[in-house]
C-alpha cells in the first residue's frame, strides 16, 4: 500500500535546524493525531534526526542537500490565530525519511512558509494568517503618510491597503472617520482601475471595551484594566462590489459606509454590551477582476445542437457576441456598438441595452452528473427591463480556455422542453419565470400583464392538489418534558459616553446568568418527576452538561428498549375486534375483500405503547407505524425567544456540534434544537409473540423491516428542542397562574408538600433585580431589601404593597432568589402542563409537538373540521390571484370640512375670522359626524349582505 504522509507505526523525527519550535495548531495537532496517533505526537516531542535529510537553500546558496544530526523539536504554544513553525529556511525541497527508510515529502504538504514573516504556518490555515494582525503588521509598507500596503502572497492579485486617521483624537463618529479616509481611498482605487476592473471591500476596525468579571473572581486577564472593562480590537466588513472604471465611486463608498454603519449600531445594540473607544483604522482589500468574457468559436455539444435551437456562428476574432446578436437581428439595419469593448462581459451587456432597443438574457450550460449530456443553468445575465425585441443567448465555456462564447438560442421552448416537462408536442417557455404554455398566444398574454416574476414558479401537481389534516403523530403524547428558568445579576455598564449626534441605544446593565432550575415532567407516572437547580458563575455550562445528562438517562431507562405488548384482555380483543374505524386518523379500516394496492398498508393492526406496553387501539398499518415516540425532548422557557436562549445558547454550541435554528432575526429564535448521542446502534427490540401486528420502532419504520423482529442498527440521536411558552401564551407568568385551579398546581404540590408553604407559594413572586447587581449582595446572608429596592428603571415602577408583604415570608435574599426561581419553574410547568390537558382533550393534540401558537391552531382546524382544501395548480389561477391584491391606502391629507350647523352662534357673534363657521339660515342644515372605527372591514362584513 503507497503510503500518505507517514505510516501509523511511523514515527516522525525533524531536525532542529528545520523545526525549531512547532505551535500547537489545531490543524496540525489534528493532523498528527491522525496520522500517527499518541505516538506521533509524543515523537515530536522526543524526536531525534536520525535517518533526516533536509535541503535548505537558505542555508547552503547552490542547493546542496546537508545533514543534520538529531536534538529535541518541541511544541510551543503561542497567542493568537496563527499557526507557525519559526524557522528561516524553505520547505521547497524539503523531505523526511522515516526510521523504516521511505522517503515523504510530508511537510511541504502541510506547511507553507512566510517570506514577510519568516514563519511556516499549516496551509490549511492560510487565509487565516494572511488575516492575523501579526502578518499584516510584518508585511505592510508605507506608500505615502497614513497609507500602507499589507503584502500577499496572491501575486498581487489581492491587495490590502490600510489608512489610518490623521490625527491622535478619538474618533467615534463614523461618518467623520470615513470623511476623512475618501480622497485617499478614492485616489488609490481610481489608479488601480485604471489598469484593470477589481472587486472592492472595506473593512473597518475599532477598540471596543465591556465589563468582565475579572475583578471579582481575581483572576486579572492583560486586556483588562484595573476597572474591570476588557478592551479588544474589533472590525467590521462589507461584502465585495465590482468597481470599473465607469463605477461611480462617491455612489459605493456611501453605500460602504451604510452598511458597516448598520453593523457598528447592531453590534452595539445587542451584542454583550460592547462599547465603542475609538474607531482604529480602515482596510481596503483590491482583488482583481476577471469576468466571463465570450470571444472565439466554440462548437456546440452535439447533445444540445440536435435541438436545432441554437445558431453558432463560426466567428475567427473575438467578437462573437456581435455576431451572435447580429444573427438574431438577422436582417439586421443598425445596431449601436459604439463603446462596448470585446470581448463582452457580463457585466457590460446592460450598457449594450442600454444603447439598443433590445434586451437580452444569458444562459449557460453544463454537463449532467454522470453523463455526457448537458442541461440549461442560468440565467447568468437576467435584464432588468425587457422589451418588444427579447434575445436569449447561450454562454458556451471549455476547461481548456478562460474565455467562453456566446451563440443565439433561436428557440428557447425546444431547448430546455425536456428539462421542464414530459409532454413531447410543442410547447411555449416563459425565459423568466420557466412557466410553460400550450400556446403561444397564453405566452403572450403572461408576458403583457407583466405575470413573469423571473423565479421559477412551481405548483403541485394534479395528485396532490388537495391539502388536509396527515400529521397523526402530533396526537401522541410527548412522555418528557423540561421545564427551565434561570435568574441574573445586573451589573451596571459605566461605559463611554453616547454621541448625542447619532441615534443611540443607551446599554444600561450587562446581565450575568448565577442560578438556573429546571423541572423534567413526566407524562405517563408524575413519581419520575424531579427538579434540579444549581448556582455558580458557570450555571449555563452546569445547566447544558446536566440536560445532556438527563436526556441520556430518560432514554437509556425508558425510551431505548421498546416494551413488549402485555396480553389482551377479553375485553380488548373484542374491542379489537369490533373496531370500524382507526383511533389515530379516525378513517374506516378496508373491507376484507378490497385487494387495492393500498389496502395492505391500511388493514387493522394493534398497536401499543412502546413505554408501558399497553394496548392502545385499532389502527391502520401506516398510522400504527407513524404513530411512534417522538425523537425529541422538549425544554420549555418562558419569554425564551427574547431573553432566556442567549444566556446558554454559546455554551450549547460549544459542548454539541449539531444545532439547527429557527431564527426570526439575528438576536430572536423560535426555536434551537441539538442532537445528543444516546445509543451506538446496538440490537435493542426482540420479536413480539402477543401482538397479532405490532407498531415497529423509529428505525425500523424508516428501514422498512418487518415490525416483528425489527433491529436498529444506525446511531441513534435525540434532540433536545428549546421552546419558548411565551409563543403559546403570550401573558405573564403572574397573570397565568391567576387562571389555575387549586387542583391544578400539581408540580407545585409535589415540590412544596407543606400546606403553608404551598398557598405562599400558589403566588409568582417579587425579586429586586437592579438591587442585587454583584455576586456578593446575591451571597451575603442579609435581610430583604426595602420595598424601594424592588424598584425597576425599565418599567419606572417599585412593587405594590401586596407584593412586598408576600416577599416578607422569606428572610434572606440568599435563600429567596432560589425559592423565587424554583417557584417560578414549577409554576411554569403547572400553567402548561394545563396547557396541554385542554389541548389534547378538545383537539388531540400535544402542544409540545409544535414551535409555535400559529402552527396549532392551524393543525387543530383542519383536524377538527376534516376539511380538505384544493390547492392552486393552474398559474393563471395564481397570476389572477396575486394581481387582485392590493395594499392598504397610505396618504398625507389635511382634514377639511364645513358644516351649516343650527346649534352654531350667529354670524355677528364671531370675531371676523371665524365669521364662515356661523350657522347660515338661508342655507341648508347639514353635521359633521367623526368615527374612529378600530377594525373597520371586519365590522363590515359583519353586516349582512343586500339581497
């Protein structure tokens, strides 16, 4: 076997006059680890040079191979993302010998050297050492004052310049900071397009500070000041843009300047209470451009020039976009091609538009997978106006050449019929929105009332045209629930002051998690039910491991091995028996006699709950089969969406990988999901000798085996799914519970068994946040703050008597903040649990199978009145729908209106400019009437209609 690198055996041994020092970078400790295990790692550590060979250039000018005896290479660490080996010597040439005797070039294929900063880093990492501040530091040059150029290693093809302020001031105006920055920027670029077009980007970077924890726990970090505030280099890019040398520059260096304008305020905004100190300097990367061009002849693959759809001309210079428009234009009078250069970008077409009375779209084409066939992409070009005369061109490119060739598509219908639909007669495309027409005067009608939205409409087809209530599943019962709530310090932010010339958000208090508590709910036997909180400064990486931890023991104890079905009663057989219909979708089970296709799949089967083992009902196959436990828990948080998520969501990232987000924006979620291993896919389910047809597990519902001896032999994952009760009811917590019966605080009964302690605790509670601001108020054993200590600067208001004598029945705020939080947890867990009681009982649904209060109320209407609502399939029927849409009206009036009103005074009674408000008797009587109607249309078709 050739061998990669070094065998696993394969010890590896570098001289140190190659490798002095190694850091340990994660892409070369991982590389080693892989390729040589502990072993490999620890001859790094130890490694001699025996059997080495090393060709230094630098060392030795004609190239002349030298030896070296051995020493020890040892790992060092270093700050920062860089990932180097310090040497001054070039790997070009170098090879090592292993102790078997075969010769690898195995460093040069995982390091490369860095001529400005005489270091070797891990290729793997290059991008991030061209970005390290360390490089460009190293690299850059002078070019004129507060100007510098950051060398690559791209041939200059990407270009890094630096401008720095003028001046020592600080400056934390944005707009003023790139004022002062345009004139330099704008000459260096305007020179730089003059040679060839490039693509622009800015990069702002600026000195930012928050407030650490540093000076409570002792532990005093060097970017941390005696204050406690920890300063850090941040920036802030823009994406890329073309710029040539007819772009306007003021236009994108505004357009620069807005964007990472947006950036700096939502950074500050809503990102961990950073504040600005001073914007530090801007970057400006030049990267040059190169474009698709068409230029010579290029044949057209015979797959595609059987269509007899495209004309190629056999153009010898490099103008075959010319020709390609002429061909269409054929016979062609005049055409404007005054300052268009050839060959033609892409990029350039809309200025030939712009000076033709045409308009034009541009295809491209490429190979199917496995195949030597070909299919239509694109468009690469769409234009923005189309016009009376439409040309589609087709983009042709080889591997051999860079630029490719443009041909005329003289029928666009016959060329990409076959990839939109099988129907073999002539057909009419729409070349923006690909909907396809049986005739062509239904084309032009499409295209006439402006029906092409230039995105591919696609619309279900005759089969599955009617929509109704399929999600059965959601019926079942979640067995396990989490309820979790957590607490915090607020500690004051003394930050910078604001710029009271720009909008601000004023960061008052940075919000530090110290106590969380969570309750696990169980559905089938409330005795599994336990709480568990925890306090300290790492709750939110305590509360992750804890959830991981019970997600796995629910699942080893009660959810990995399915529980065989106990034997049928008299009484259930002849339930069974007797059943008509399916309990899970409530529709009629077959005759005996319908040999359909789909009768197997529908006949009677029993189907039983995996947990318990407990006959459940008659069921269809497929329902029985669907019918399954749920591959997820549930973790329940009150206002999550907004608050609770981000005080562990970088912990949840950090300790499991797999995290899927439904995200509203950047700082709101609906929901974050994780997947925790819990099982290496062992055999876990053995054949079931009660059941007449049992329901097989997950796994082997997918795999489709046969239910009675079904093996799952795939790793099996749970995930735990973060909701937010808010979204299901949108009150308070407080308010909530005022709607409970007492019969109905079970959680709070279990937890608080004492009849005193539980009527106290039948009330959510009162907790001075903005008094407790340091973990050493939240740890000194004191008496309860004064009632004025409860007050709240968000809502400007101190807590109500009534609240402050209830919060009296606890002595110390040591002891308070964790009833307060157990309390609040249990409650939560009784309101929704009630919650779930109501909704089952009238829909047959469980809450905890939905994200949201939307999705089901939309799952219970259409299962509770069985409706079944027909799709659109005709896009006619679509485009007359969206026409008929109109917005609300949005005006800037004036009111004016005059009323001849009886009740008004008389005309001499009125000074002289008010004399036209007199009431006029030889005029007629007329009143004004003002209605301010809060949901005016829904009043409206309240009314019954004329007959």
């Amino acid at each position: 076997m050739k061998q990669r690198y070094f065998t696993a055996k394969a010890q590896l041994k570098l001289t140190p006059k190659l490798i002095p020092s190694v850091q340990r970078g994660d892409a070369l400790k991982q590389h080693v680890l892989k390729t040589h295990g502990a072993e490999g790692i620890a001859s790094i550590k130890n490694g001699s040079a025996n059997n080495t060979r090393t060709s230094d250039p630098s060392a030795n000018n004609d190239g002349a191979n030298s030896n070296n005896d051995g020493g020890a290479a040892s790992l060092k660490h270093l700050n920062g993302p860089r990932h180097h080996i310090n040497n001054s010597s070039n790997l070009q040439s170098a090879t090592t010998t292993t102790s078997n005797g075969n010769n690898m070039e195995d460093l040069k294929l995982i390091l490369k050297f860095c001529p400005w900063c005489k270091e070797y880093y891990v290729k793997s990492r290059s991008s991030a050492h061209l970005k390290s501040l360390l490089h460009k530091k190293k690299s850059q040059t002078e070019i004129e004052p507060g100007v510098y150029m950051v060398k690559s290693a791209f041939d200059e093809k990407i270009s890094t310049y630096r401008f720095m302020p003028q001046n020592e001031e600080n400056h934390i105006n944005i707009e003023h900071f790139f004022g002062q920055m345009k004139e330099r920027v704008k000459k260096l670029v305007t020179q730089q397009v003059q040679k060839n077009p490039i693509k622009l980007n800015f990069e702002l970077y600026g000195s930012y500070a928050v407030l650490t924890n540093s000076t409570e726990t002792g532990e005093q970090d060097s970017d941390v000041d005696e204050d406690g505030m920890k300063h850090e280099v941040k920036s802030f890019n823009s994406r890329y843009e073309i710029f040539t040398i007819s772009s306007d520059f003021d236009t994108i260096y505004n357009k620069f300047l807005d964007i990472i304008k947006t950036k700096t305020e939502t950074f500050q905004d809503k990102d961990s209470g950073w504040h600005l100190n001073t914007f530090l300097y801007l970057e400006a990367t030049l990267v040059t451009y190169k474009p698709l061009k068409g230029a010579t002849y290029i044949p057209t693959p015979p797959d595609i020039a059987r269509k007899h759809a495209i004309v190629n001309v056999k153009n010898t210079d490099n103008e075959c976009f010319r020709w390609a428009i002429l061909s269409s234009l054929h016979p062609c009078t005049h055409s404007n091609f005054n300052n268009i250069s050839f060959p033609m970008t892409l990029q350039s077409i809309s200025k030939f538009e712009s000076q033709n009375d045409c308009s034009i779209n541009v295809f491209g084409l490429e190979k199917k997978k496995g195949g030597k066939k070909h299919e239509i992409v694109g468009p690469y070009y769409h234009t923005a106006n189309r016009k009376d005369k439409h040309i589609n061109l087709l983009y042709l490119q080889t591997d051999d050449r860079p630029e490719g060739h443009y041909c005329w598509i003289s029928n666009i219908s016959r060329l990409v019929r076959s990839q939109m639909t099988k129907y073999e007669h002539k057909t009419f495309i729409c070349d923006g929105c690909l909907v396809t027409f049986l005739k062509e005067d239904d084309l032009k009608m499409h295209l006439q009332r402006g029906d092409c939205s230039k995105v591919c409409t696609v619309l279900p087809k005759e089969e599955e045209k009617y929509l109704s209530f399929v999600d059965h599943h959601k019926s079942y019962t979640v067995p396990f629930t989490i309820y979790a709530d957590f607490e915090t310090v607020l500690r004051p932010i003394h930050g910078c002051p604001t710029d009271p010339t720009n909008k601000y958000t004023t960061n008052s208090h940075v919000h530090q998690q110290h106590i969380f508590c969570h309750y696990v709910k169980c559905a089938f036997d409330d005795s599994l039910s336990f709480l568990r909180e925890y306090r300290g400064k790492d709750c939110a990486n305590i509360f992750v491991k804890w959830l991981i931890k019970d997600v796995r023991t629910i699942y080893d104890r009660y959810l990995k091995d399915v529980v065989p079905m106990t034997p049928l009663t008299d009484e259930e057989i002849l339930r069974h028996e007797s059943a008509t219909h399916c309990f899970i979708c409530e529709e009629p089970f077959p005759s005996p006699l319908d040999s359909s296709p789909n009768s197997q799949n529908m006949r009677k089967v029993r189907d039983h709950d995996h947990i318990l083992g407990t006959y459940r009902g008659a069921a269809h196959m497929n329902c029985n089969l669907n019918y399954k436990l749920p591959s997820f828990i549930p973790v329940l948080l009150h206002n999550a969406t907004n608050y609770e998520i981000h005080l562990f969501v970088q912990e949840l990232a950090s300790q499991l990988k797999n995290i899927d987000v439904i995200a509203q924006n950047k700082e709101k979620y609906t929901s974050v999901s994780a997947k925790i291993f819990v099982d290496d896919g062992e055999p876990r389910m053995e054949e079931d000798n009660n059941s007449e047809q049992d329901d097989g597990y997950q796994e082997a519902a997918d795999q489709g085996e046969d239910n009675e001896n079904a093996t799952a032999r795939s790793k099996k994952f749970i995930s735990i799914r973060f909701l937010d009760s808010f979204r299901f009811m949108a009150a308070s917590l407080d308010a909530l519970v005022k709607n409970l019966e007492p019969h109905q605080f079970v959680a709070t009964r279990k937890i608080y068994q004492n009849s005193e302690h539980f009527d106290l605790m039948m009330k959510n509670g009162v907790f001075p946040y903005e008094f407790v601001d340091s973990y050493e108020k939240l740890e000194d054993t004191v008496e309860l703050p004064l009632r004025e200590q409860f007050y709240s600067s968000l809502t400007e208001t101190a807590i109500s008597e009534e609240d402050y004598t209830h919060a009296t029945n606890v002595d110390e705020v040591d002891v308070r903040v964790d009833i307060y939080l157990k309390t609040d947890v249990v409650l939560l867990a009784d309101v929704f649990e009630t919650f779930r009681k109501v909704c089952q009982d009238s829909y047959h649904l469980d809450p905890c199978q939905f994200y949201t209060l939307p999705g089901l109320s939309w799952a219970a209407m259409m299962k509770y009145t069985k409706v079944k609502l027909e799709l659109l399939t005709d896009v006619d029927m679509l485009h007359f729908i969206r026409r008929s849409i109109r917005g609300g009206v949005a005006g800037c009036i004036q009111r004016h209106a005059m009323a001849n009103n009886p009740y008004m005074p008389a005309q001499e009674l009125f000074d002289e400019d008010f004399a036209h408000l007199s009431y006029k008797p030889e005029e007629a009587i007329s009143y004004l009437l003002y209605l301010d109607a809060n949901n005016l249309y829904g009043s409206a078709i309240g009314f019954p209609l004329k007959k």
